[in-house]
C-alpha cells in the first residue's frame, strides 16, 4: 500500500545507481552502441580527464540519418544536462522528460556521481499515494497507433518517427492485440542486417531487408485493463523492466500509458509561471518557432480561464512528397489538473501549411476543455438540485 510520501521530498542520491558505464571522446560510435546493446542502456555520459563533458544517446545517434560508425564519439555527442545528487524527485522528472533522455549523469564537484534513469523514478513514484491511486483513463493516449502483425518492421519504424513514439502495439486482422514493438526491437532488426551485410550476404527478393512485425514483437503484450489504477501500471513496468503499458478492452488497444506520461504529472507538480510547452520533430529555424509559440500562447489563455494548464507536448511529422513543399501533421497532449488531452490533425493526415495544422489541433484541445468544464457544471448543477430535492422531502416528513 502506497505511503502517500511527498514527491519534492525524495532525493536524486536516493534513487541513482553508482554502477556507470561510460565513454571517452576518441571512442567510435559503433563502440559504443555495442556497450549501449549488453548494458541495455540508452545513454552513455562522455568522461575527458576525470570531468564528464558530453552524453551520448541513442536517440539522437538514430536521428542522423548519415553517420559512419567509425566517427568518433566528440562529434556526435551532446550537452549533459546538470543534476545533482540533492535535487528532489520533481527536479529529475522534469530534466528527462525536457531533454527526452531515458537517463541522466548526476554530477558532484564536476564529477560524475552516478547515474539516474526513468526506470528509478518511476519506482520511487510508487510510494506517491496522489499518483498511484490515480485512474489509468486520467493519464493514458486513447486510440493508440497500431501495426497489424504482418506489416513490415520498415513501415513500424516510420510510424514512430512520424509519430514521434517509441512502442506501438501489435494487432491482428481483427484489431485485437497480440504484441509490442519498440525501440530496441528497431535497434535489434538493424543490428541483424548490418552482421549479414558485414558477411557479404546480398538482399533481394530472396532475402528481403524488410521483415514482418510479428516475427521480432514482442509477445504477449503487458497491458492493463480501464479499471486498473496508475499503481498497478508502475508495477508491471517495474516487473517487466518495461516502459510501456497499453490498455484494452475485449482484447483491443484503447489506450497506451508510458513512462514520459508518469513523468509528465510529475514534473506537472513543479512550480512554474505557465504551462511547460516542448516541441519535437521539428528542424526549423527559430521564426518558425516564434510563430508556433504565438498560436499556442493565444489558446492557452483561453483554456487557462476553464482549466490550468499545466504541460503541453507537441510533436510535428514532416513529409517530403518528391518536388514538392513540405506537408505537416501536428499531434499534442495537454495535462490539466484534472485530465489529460490528446488532439491530432483530423484524420492524421498532413497539411501544405504547418501554422494551419497546429491551429487545428489547438483549436480542438480548446474545444475539449470546454466540453469538460460544461459537464463538471452540469453535473455540479443536477448534484445540487438532487440535493434540494432531499431537503425538501425531509422538510415535508
């Protein structure tokens, strides 16, 4: 049973692991993905002369499309963000969630200390009685994206690009769920044809690169179903060393809940002046995203009179049709004290115009917001008649 334990009040040295893998500048970087594949490991902070000066991670190295394995390990790493091992559980929720990372270093006098993963704060939340206790349907995507069995493991790929996620659950002919895909089923796949390729094995219809979705999933599938709390959520992830739960109903997906969605509420309880907003998928210059921040400020205010915004997340798939401009699709979610909203381009599909596509989709979480205060009035307006109603007859006796 959960201790209902103040989130602020859990600290980083509680939760980090001494145990680090790290790296040095002049390493390759198919050094490094090896050491990424047997740790099971995401990140590798970048140590020069006892100090830590970067971080490599796997999702920025998958980002860039050209890169030769033999490039050295200074050339593709990244700014470590700064942690330290008396921040509070909030403090770290927010840093990973912010920079996307699955892990952190956490630095003592310019050294590293260990290391702190989404994996330790999620543990650590289980004794937050606020969150555990929560309704998997207040925090959880409806209607996740699907990949039927028998798709390719290329066209997965994509739509976790496009989409900007890293799981998606596997369904049958009929839409019942049978597995999950994910990053490091991506990452195992590409790892097999570079072995073939490096062996000399040739691909062509007899031995296609692209393979069903079923024979790499991973089967079952964990999930929940709608009546399960948050609680039990943080269990299975903690049990199956996972980072996503879906949950169905009558065997279909009708909602997916991840680690970065128990983050979110709670870097959601960190005192900030407006809502946190964060952008991905997105390689513009900064205009375009001066533009986008003024659309999204106006309708925030408007939502801020029905319900505090707490965090918005946005992520942008761009397409490139062949000798034509650029067409947008814009997805988002919205936490709000009360409820989480998620919003899409209708029908998924893409625009010329990207300020058109982010227009709609706020336009429409605005909408959401307001239908949800009109039912919290109307039921607060037949409660209070019920109410009335009671007294009268009691007046009456």
């Amino acid at each position: 049973m959960a201790k209902n334990i103040d989130a602020d009040s859990i600290k980083v040295k509680e939760l980090m692991s001494q145990r680090t893998v790290t790296t040095s500048p002049e390493k390759q970087v198919s050094e490094v993905l090896g050491m990424m594949r047997k740790n099971n490991i995401h990140e590798v902070p970048v140590i020069e002369r006892n100090k830590l000066v970067g971080i490599v991670t796997y999702t920025h190295l998958i980002k860039r499309r050209k890169i030769a394995l033999t490039s050295q390990v200074r050339n593709v790493m990244v700014s470590p963000p700064s942690i330290s091992p008396d921040d509070s559980l909030i403090t770290v929720s927010d840093v990973l969630l912010t920079n996307g990372f699955r892990a952190v270093p956490v630095i003592e006098k310019k050294g590293i200390a260990g290391v702190v993963s989404r994996t330790d704060v999620i543990r650590a939340t289980k004794g937050i009685k606020e969150i555990t206790e929560m309704p998997v349907g207040r925090i959880m995507t409806s209607n996740p994206v699907s990949i039927g069995e028998n798709e390719g493991v290329i066209k997965a790929k994509d739509t976790m690009r496009d989409m900007g996620i890293r799981t998606l659950p596997v369904v049958d002919k009929n839409g019942e769920i049978t597995g999950a895909f994910g990053l490091k089923d991506i990452s195992s796949f590409f790892e097999a044809n570079r072995i073939k390729a490096s062996k000399g094995e040739v691909y062509g219809e007899k031995n296609p690169v692209n393979i069903e979705v079923k024979s790499i999933m991973h089967s079952p599938p964990i999930t929940v179903n709608q009546k399960a709390n948050v609680g039990a959520v943080i269990d299975l992830m903690t049990k199956h060393s996972i980072s996503s739960v879906f949950v169905e109903e009558k065997q279909k997906p009708v909602g997916i809940i991840t680690q970065a969605d128990i983050l979110g509420i709670l870097a959601g309880l960190k005192e900030r002046k407006g809502a946190y907003v964060q952008i991905t998928g997105l390689e513009e210059d900064p205009s375009v995203y001066n533009t986008m921040y003024k659309i999204i400020e106006k309708y925030l205010k408007r939502i801020n009179k029905m319900s505090a915004p707490q965090m918005l997340l946005l992520h942008v798939a761009t397409y490139h049709p062949k000798g034509k401009t650029a067409k947008y699709s814009v997805s988002a979610k919205l936490n709000t004290p009360r409820k989480l909203f998620v919003s899409k381009s209708r029908a998924q599909l893409y625009q010329w115009d990207l300020m058109k596509s982010l227009d709609e989709v706020m336009s429409h979480l605005e909408k959401m917001v307001r239908r949800e205060k009109e039912k919290e009035k109307d039921i607060k307006k037949r409660s209070s008649k019920n109410i009335k109603a009671g007294l009268k007859k009691e007046t009456r006796r």
